[in-house]
C-alpha cells in the first residue's frame, strides 16, 4: 500500500491554498487561505498535501494555485 509512506516521500512541490470556499465539505478546519502546503502525491483531480492536522489530505485541485 504505497499511500501509508507518503509522508516520508520527498515533497513533490509546494502549492498554495487560495480558497476555502467549498460547496459541499468543510475544509476551512484543515486548509488556511494564503498558507503553502507541500505536494506528496498528486491526481487529475485532486492533490495530497500535508494539511493543518499534520495528515496528509486529499483536496480538489481547485482550492490550490
């Protein structure tokens, strides 16, 4: 299960949260507005940070920059 050592990968790149506006799920607990996250994995559709909680995450990509 390569999802359980993510955390120790190397950062793919940073991106930066530029809203926590979401229509169906509450992410404003987990994602701060203007703050950088590091990029661990990353799909078509959604990106794997390390989030507030210190967890990894997975976000659509459109809460990102």
């Amino acid at each position: 299960m390569k999802h359980l050592d993510w955390a120790e990968k190397p950062t793919l790149r940073t991106v930066t949260c530029k809203h926590t506006n979401a229509e169906k799920f509450l992410v404003s607990n987990v994602l701060t507005e203007g703050k950088q996250y590091e990029v661990k994995n990353e799909t078509d559709e959604f990106v794997f940070v390390i989030d507030n909680t210190g967890k990894i995450g997975g976000y659509y990509k459109d809460y990102f920059e």
